[in-house]
C-alpha cells in the first residue's frame, strides 16, 4: 500500500475518534440533549361545584353531525362557551349517542377548558339510545353561573313527570307525542302549583322512549315554555315500552317560606320515595359531578353513596341537604336497588324531589348505575 494512501487512512481514522469522543463529552454534559418530551397532566373535573342560586341559568348545545364524538364534544364545548357570554360553565352534563368512546367526553372537558385557562365545571356523562340529528353523537347540558343575579327569588326543581304505556306492548318505538302531553300535563300543574309563570322555566328535558316524532313533541315543549332551554332525548336503542318523562328547572316568582321547601301538590300523584318540586332560596348550591357505582348488590349500591357522601362532606354540606337526586340506572333491578338503599342516607321525612328512568349506558362498561345530586349550601 502507498505511504501516501496509509497517511491518509491513519488522518481520517484520527479525526473520527476524535469527532466521536468530543461528541460523547458534549452529550455526557447534556449540551447535545434534546428536552424529554412530556404530556401535559390534564386536571380532573371536581367532584363539586358551589354557585350562587340567583345566578344559575341553562344552555344546551347545538347538534352536529360533523365528525366523531371527539370533534363533536369539542364543537358543542367551544359553541356553549361562545353562547354563554362571560357566564362561567360550572356543570356539563352530556348525554352520548352512538358507539363512540365516551370516556373521552370528561377528558376533551378538561382539555377545551385547560386550553383557555378557564375553572374546570362538574362532569356527569351518560349514555342515550339517539339524538334527533343523524350522525349526531352527544348533546351538552350547561349549568352556568351568570355574570348578575337573574333569579332573585329563587329557583324551583321538578321532579320528571313519567308516563309509561301500560299493558301489551306492540311497538316500544311508538311516537311518544301522548304521552310527552300527559308528562306536560303533569308538570304544569307543579308549575301552576309552585306559581311560577312559563315565561319563568329555565330548562325543560324530556326523556322519552322514541324520537320518531321528535319535531312535534320538541315544538309541544317549546310552545308551553318559550323561554326555556328545551332538549327531547331517546333514552335507550331497544327500549321495553313507550315511556316519556319530564323534568324542568324554573325561577321563582316569590320567595319560599325556607331556604329549602318540598311541595308535593294535591293533585300530582304522592310518593314517600320523593317530593314533587324543591323550592329552593338557599345562597348556594352544591351540584356534584357524576357518581358511577359497579354492580348491582346492596353493598355495590352503599358504596356508590358512600363516595358521593365523602364529595358532599368536602363541599361543607350533607345528604340532609340534598333536594334534587339524578339517577341513571341501566336495569330494573339496579333501580329497586336503589330505592332500597337510598334512605339509608337520604332525609326519608323530606325527600328529595327527583328524577329515575332507565338510561343506555355509562361510561364504564362495569357501571350499574350513576348519579349526581344537587343541595343547599349557606
């Protein structure tokens, strides 16, 4: 071999050592490093919110059919906040059709609202049979806190109103539009009985066991509430019966005799398992973020309670405080569970006014039944 092409051979093996010992030196000082790449920890919706009782008012999202759930729930997210005009979102409770994960519903929550910076609300998510926008997969219920006091006197909750077909079923999927008029029915006469105006209801949510007139019964709740947040959603995909139930949510005209009021008008129909309406002049109230419980035998159902008591005694108040219950349970036998229990924790001498009807899902596919709770604070 050439001296010649030895030297050059020897230089260059000289200058990559080198190069590549220099380059070990600068990494073992971190000079060369590029930062580690992490995920930002997104906070966790509380379990709790407190807000001003004269404050409170409702939204409801528009429907969209564009994109999955994810873009949806971000859609009808950043459309609520736009909506909402400075008033604060302190409780989202989204109801999700389809097949989408909706698991990921309480993480885009945390996302929309870290992203601009804004106080994270309360979540509670359930699962529906349909919405009536084809290739619409979730539908947002806002609570907000508005910027001045609109309810000076106080707000009334009434317990849904349910109607069910009885007898031999032939087609559970049934137009639900007579029953949606008994349900309205009923709910007026709470209304007239609590003497609050319709021009005064806040919200309306009609949970029924078909859409298939949803045009019709939509325009019946509109017309009886004008002013009123109003939302028409099929509770399951296969449900057993036609069934509809009406919940609403109002301002009062007068102020109630006590800070918390159950009224159980004459002519509704009573029940020692819960009141008819809560009127309610309490400062604050505690609403609560969705609560899930994980099977179906009594200790399942007292665990569930038991958590959702340790969230009520972090926000300073107690069951002996709390006038509306929300269930969602996913079977009948879940649902007599549950009456079974309740009283275990709830005030049995006033109970609270309330809503119970079978929903599709949670999401938690080892869910049995979930829950969230309202009550008055100081």
């Amino acid at each position: 071999m050439p001296r010649l092409y030895r030297a050059v051979i020897a230089t260059t093996l000289l200058f990559s050592m080198a190069f590549l010992a220099f380059g070990q030196r600068r990494k073992k000082k971190g000079q060369d490093d590029e930062p580690t790449q992490q995920l930002e920890v997104l906070p966790e919706p509380p379990g709790f919110v407190t807000v001003e009782t004269g404050k409170i008012r409702f939204l409801y999202s528009p429907l969209t059919a564009k994109g999955l759930l994810s873009q949806q729930t971000r859609d009808a997210l950043k459309a609520l906040q736009k909506q909402a005009r400075g008033a604060q979102i302190v409780h989202v409770r989204a109801f999700v059709a389809g097949t989408g994960d909706i698991r990921r519903v309480q993480t885009i929550v945390s996302e929309v609202f870290s992203e601009k910076k804004q106080t994270l609300p309360a979540v509670t998510v359930v699962q529906i049979g349909l919405l009536p926008l084809e290739g619409s997969q979730v539908l947002l219920e806002a609570t907000m806190s508005d910027r001045k006091a609109i309810n000076p006197h106080g707000i009334a909750f009434f317990s849904g109103q349910q109607v069910r077909q009885e007898g031999e079923i032939s087609n559970p999927l049934s137009p639900v539009l007579p029953l949606v008029e008994k349900s309205l029915d009923a709910l007026g006469t709470a209304v007239a009985s609590a003497a609050v105006k319709p021009s005064d209801m806040l919200r309306v949510t009609c949970l029924v066991s078909s859409i298939a007139d949803y045009e019709g019964v939509r325009a019946k709740v509109a017309g009886a509430y004008p002013g009123a947040a109003v939302a028409v959603l099929q509770l399951q995909r296969g449900p057993t019966r036609p069934v509809s139930e009406c919940e609403a949510v109002a301002r009062l005209t007068a102020p109630p005799e006590a800070a918390v009021r159950m009224v159980n008008p004459a002519k509704l129909s009573s029940s020692p398992n819960y009141s008819q309406i809560a009127l309610v002049r309490s400062p604050r109230l505690v609403l609560t973020g969705g609560q899930m419980a994980f099977g179906d035998e009594p200790e399942d159902v007292k665990l569930a309670f038991d958590r959702l008591g340790r969230v009520l005694s972090s926000a300073n108040v107690s069951y002996k405080d709390v006038f509306f219950t929300s269930f969602y349970p996913l079977t009948t036998t879940v649902q007599e569970k549950i009456r079974d229990v309740r009283f275990s924790y709830l005030d049995k001498s006033r109970p609270p006014a309330s809503t119970m009807i079978l929903f599709e899902g949670l999401p938690s596919l080892d869910a049995s039944f979930g829950m969230n709770v309202a009550a008055a604070a100081p």
